[in-house]
C-alpha cells in the first residue's frame, strides 16, 4: 500500500524589479540537504546549480538566470521564510562598543526590497556617451551571500561586476552591445574612465535596490540602544 502524498501549499507574491506575479512554494526537506551541502562544499559552480535547480523546483520562474540579484534575494527570503517560520533569530554586535553580540528575533515577514530615489541605469558620464546597466545576476548572488563576504565592495569587485552587468554603452553615433564586446575591451574602457566617471559606476551598485531591514538592539552592559541595519540576504541567516 502507498503512503500518502503530503500537500504543499502554494503562494504567490510580486518581484521587486518589474511587479511580475511569481508562484512559488517552501523548501521540501530534500531541497533543504540539497542547499546544505553545497553551502558546505563552498564551491561556487555547486551552489549555482544547487540554487538554480531549487529555484527553478520551488517557483514558476523560466528565467532565473535573468533575475537581478535583489530579485533573487526577495524571492530566495519569501522560500525560506515559509520554510522556517515568520521569524529568525540572529546575532548581532553592539554598535557602542563593538563587542557585545546580542540575540534579536528578526520578522522576515516584514524585510522588503528598499529602493534609493534617484537611482538609475542609464549612466551618462560624458555629454555624449551613455552606459545602460543591468543588474548582477545568480553567480554574484551565490558569491554575496554563500561563498564571499557581502560586506566587502572593492574596486576590483566592483570592476568585476560592471564587466558583466553592462549592457550597451552608446554615442551620438552607434549603440555598442556589449554581449559582444571582449572582456578585455570592457575592463580597457573602464580604465580609461576618471575618477568622477568610475564614482558613477561605483553608485550605482551600492544605491541599487537590496534587501534592507533595520532593528534596535539594547547592550545588556551598557544600556546603550541602537539601530543597525541588515542588508543582503545573508544578514538574515547568519
């Protein structure tokens, strides 16, 4: 005799980006131990196909590896919030001193993609060329939150994902897709740029949208009460 087949239940919610309806549903215990080893074996390429296969198990989504990472990070929380419960605790240091971590209990419920006026993707950075960017994707995401440190932007980072986030860069004369492009002509190209123009660059990613909660902690040794601020899905789960 067959046992019986256990229902999962099934949701719904927008993604931050464009406002597409995605379907979606929580981690099976199966796509928990699939995401577990392949954290341990802190090998990029593993996580990617891990992430991609769960993904693509637990949404309707067809094109993930179009996602911007901020997609990815929203849709990712939404899984793991109906997979875990409402809420997390995590532990967080003291902002006065710099030592004390406490336990606080985090509503995932509530952690939404914040999005900075006056962000945008087309970049004029001279009075006749425009660069139009596109967002990191499902690599940089596996790199920010499983295998890297999400905290640390460098200028080399920075350079890395420009190269693969530019879209077309454009003149009163052509448009230039960049998909077709060498990498080394793209690395030439911002190089060539000067500080003010990279600086552009540089805000562009850190003012795109990100997961974003803020939280109060008290020092239990100093009574001191502050705010910090969560970004990036790892905050969530560290």
């Amino acid at each position: 005799m067959a046992l019986p087949k256990l229902n999962v239940p099934k949701y719904k919610m927008k993604l931050p980006s464009d406002g597409r309806t995605v379907n979606y549903r929580p981690f099976l215990v199966k796509e928990e131990k699939l995401l577990l080893l392949a954290t341990q074996s802190q090998d990029q390429e593993q996580l990617i196909v891990a992430i991609k296969d769960i993904m693509a198990a637990c949404t309707d989504v067809k094109d993930i590896d179009n996602l911007a990472t901020f997609d990815i990070e929203y849709l990712f929380l939404q899984i793991r919030t109906k997979s875990v419960g409402e809420s997390v605790k995590v532990s967080l240091t003291c902002p006065d001193d710099n030592e004390t971590t406490v336990e606080v209990d985090i509503p995932l419920d509530e952690i939404k993609v914040k999005k900075t006026r006056g962000h945008k993707t087309d970049l004029k950075i001279t009075p006749e060329v425009t660069i139009s960017m596109g967002y990191p994707s499902l690599d940089t995401f596996v790199t920010m939150n499983f295998v890297g440190d999400e905290n640390a932007v460098g200028v080399d980072q920075v350079f890395e994902m420009a190269g693969s986030c530019i879209r077309t860069i454009s003149d009163p004369e052509q448009v230039y897709d960049c998909a077709d492009v060498p990498k080394k002509e793209i690395q030439d190209f911002f190089e060539s740029m000067d500080t003010k123009q990279f600086t552009m660059i540089q805000d562009f990613f850190e003012t795109m949208p990100k997961l974003t909660h803020t939280v109060k902690v008290k020092n239990p040794n100093t009574n001191v009460e502050s705010d910090v601020v969560l970004e990036g899905l790892a905050s969530f789960f560290g």
